[in-house]
C-alpha cells in the first residue's frame, strides 16, 4: 500500500486515510445527528453558533445520504447492527409521522416535532428532489434490511410503505414533466418545472419505478430529456461531453454525485449519454478549469480542485467551473466524492487537505469550504455536502451502496421502463 509524507515523523497508508476521512464523515451523522428524530442536521457550527437558531432543523435529502453512510459505518464496524438497527428504527418512525405532502417529505423540518420547516417564502410543501434523495437512501437500507431477522424485515417493510406512499404522478401536474415543488397553500406556484441534466436524474428513475404512483416513460423522455434537446456534444477544457448542462459547458460537481450515491454510473447507459464516461470528463474538466485558474486564486492546482455547492466568502453558493461562478472557494466534498470517477487524482486532494488538517480538519470529517486566497476556513459542516463523502469512498472500497440500490426490482424495472442497460440488470427478467 502505498504511503505519502505528511511530517517527517507522521506516515499514514492511503487505506488508513480513506479509513480515517470515511469514520469521521460517517459520525456527522451517527454523533452529529438531531437526537429526536435520528435524522442529519442541515447543519453543524463547531462555534455553536446559530444565529437563526437552526441547529434542531433536519434536511430530507441529507439525511437519505445519512442513512446510507450509516449502512456503510455498520459494514465498517464503526458501529453494531444491533445500534445501527436502532437508529434506522428510529428514523423510519420519524419520517411515519413527520409532515408530508402526497407522500413527498419536505426539505426541512424541525427535527424535535417533525412539523415542516419551509426552506423559502413559498417552499412549504412538498420537495420531490429532496424526497428522491431520502427515498435513494430508504430503498438503499430496505435491500439491506429485507432478507435479515423478522425485526429487520419488519423495518423494511416499513420502508417499502413510505417509498409506496410518494405519489410521483401528483408532481406531474398533469403534465409530462416533473415538478419540483408542491405545496397546500401556495399550490404550484413556484412553477420549476425539472428538465435537463442537474442533481435530479435520481428523481425521475424513481417517479418510473414507483409501483404505486409511477410515471409512464414519455415523462422521462418528453420532461426530463426534452424529446433529446438533452443532447448537446460539446467540449469543456477540451474534454468530450454529450449533455447539455443548465449552467453552460459543464456545472458544479454535485451534479454527478448526489443521482449515483446509489444509481451504480458504471455501465449505465441510456440513448442520451454513457453515464460513467459522462460523469468523469465532467469531473475532469472542473478539475482542469482548476488548474488553469484563469482568475489566478491561491492554492488552486492538481492537489487541490473541486467546485460545487456549499458555504462561500459570499454566502452560500454553486460554484462551478467558469469565471462568474468561481469564487476562489474549494469544497473538500467536492473532489472527495469524485473518488469513483478519479481515484488518484481525488485522493491526491485528500492527501493535500490532510495534510492542512489544522485548518481543514475536525470531529466530523473535513470542513465544507475555504479559499486560501482570502484566508478563510470556517469550521462549519453541511449535511448534502459531507453525506457524498462517505458513501462515495465505500462504493469505491466495496460498491456496497450501488449494489444495494441497484438489485431492488423496483429499480431493476424502473431503469428497464426507461430503455438504460447495466450490469446490475438481469437480462433474464
């Protein structure tokens, strides 16, 4: 195993690192967790510092992201079956009587009463993104729970009722695309109607898989793809893309991460992009705008890359790989959990911020974001960015979460409804 310097009397393996990073973003969501609920924070300050008094808010998404990097922290030892039972028992039972919107959970909530906690002025309903999130988690820990003792399949079947209970074809508002949000007082005002490629692929997979409230393929292919407009081949620092991406050549990372924290991109293809070829050279191509640092910010380079959403010198941001959208912010999340589409060149990064670990390092895992250029390394955590993390180092370690998400038959026939190929599809069924 190969080992890199990070003081002349401190050696560490890549194995021991991968280990260490994975252990300590798994307990932003084991240690970190709101105690109620069992469910993410949207947030953690060390300082405890919450001016808008937001530590007990919980975030759907982020929290499917938890329960799969829990599933992960149990087939690591970090904790028991018999504990992470409990805390996924604990968790179903919140989301069972926690406010929803024609099955769709919200994107926060106040973690102590499970009543919404509307993200915007008009975002107090349902959040079919967020939702898709925590379901790719639910049907994730269901696989893993289905076949185990009678409380184990108990819970999964608990968890099969609430995947049942998301209505997909309500979010449709009889049209053939899906919408963003719903909500009880202001109906569809908000009026975002989902189409290209973003964060969202995930969403319209599940809306084609639901075996209750499942969406017929034109939506995918009419809504989604838009009759193929989603096709756009072009290239970004000069590397090959087929998508066309909402803002330009290519877009922040997240992008090709939070759809394949369970969707395997490996060997998915549909008639609009290979998704592992597709996700790579977008990640390659963020990485390059990195190196070639047209806005000249200190620190960029190979060992230190990755633009995407999280906090920033200017308030939260997307930063992404052009020049209105790069703000001198580096966000660990964002090369990290690239890992399955450029191992060496994202454990170089984590190599790196190891070894800044004073300034980048803490209880749970690296910090969301610094700019060297302004001297600025807040220690402040957010649960979407830390939950890719941990997922993306065990599906490169073992694929355990890929496996899970994928062998569901629901998804096995969502994905075939939708016309894309795998290797996790039997082509016998």
């Amino acid at each position: 195993m190969a080992t890199f310097t990070l003081l002349e009397e401190e050696k560490i393996s890549e194995e021991a690192l991968l280990d260490s990073v994975q252990r300590r973003t798994f307990d932003y969501f084991w240690n970190g967790a709101e105690p109620v609920s069992g469910m993410a924070r949207e947030r953690l300050n060390v300082d405890s510092n919450y001016p808008l008094n937001n530590r007990h808010i919980i975030t759907s998404g982020g929290s499917g992201f938890g329960i799969m990097a829990i599933i992960a922290g149990i087939e690591r030892n970090y904790v028991t079956r018999a504990e992470g039972f409990a805390r996924m028992e604990k968790i179903v039972s919140f989301l069972e009587r926690a406010d929803k919107f024609h099955g769709a959970f919200p994107h926060w909530w106040d973690g102590e009463t499970g009543k919404i906690k509307p993200f915007s002025p008009k975002d107090d309903g349902g959040d079919l993104v967020e939702t898709a999130f925590l379901v790719q988690g639910l049907l994730a820990a269901h696989q893993y729970y289905a076949n185990g003792n009678k409380e184990e399949r108990e819970l999964a079947a608990r968890m099969d009722k609430l995947w049942r209970d998301v209505d997909w074809n309500w979010y449709r508002n009889k049209e053939n695309v899906l919408f963003w949000h719903w909500s009880p007082e202001h109906q569809w005002d908000m009026n975002f109607r989902v189409r290209g490629f973003n964060e969202c692929l995930i969403m319209y997979i599940l809306a084609a898989a639901s075996p209750t409230h499942g969406v017929p393929a034109k939506v995918y292919h009419e809504g989604w793809a838009e009759n193929g407009a989603i096709v756009k081949p072009h290239t970004a620092e000069n590397l090959p893309m087929n998508l066309r991406y909402q803002t330009g050549n290519v877009g922040p990372l997240f992008w090709a991460h939070y759809s394949f924290l369970g969707l395997d991109p490996n060997g998915l293809k549909d008639q609009y992009a290979n998704y592992f070829d597709e996700m790579k050279n977008y990640t390659l191509a963020n990485r390059a705008y990195c190196i070639r640092n047209p806005k000249n910010y200190k620190g960029y380079g190979e060992n230190c890359w990755g633009l995407t959403a999280s906090y920033s010198v200017k308030g939260y941001a997307a930063h992404a790989p052009n020049e209105k959208e790069d703000h001198g912010v580096i966000s660990p999340t964002a090369a990290l959990s690239s890992i399955v589409y450029t191992p060496e060149e994202s454990i170089d990064v984590m190599k790196y911020l190891y070894q800044k670990k004073d300034k980048t390092w803490g209880d749970y895992g690296f910090y969301d974001a610094f700019s060297e250029t302004e001297n600025w390394y807040p220690q402040q955590y957010l649960a979407i960015d830390q939950g890719p993390i941990a997922i993306m180092i065990e599906n490169y370690r073992s694929q355990l979460l890929w496996n899970l998400f994928m062998q569901h038959p629901d998804i096995q026939k969502g994905l075939r409804k939708l016309g894309f190929t795998s290797p996790h599809l039997d082509k016998k069924k």
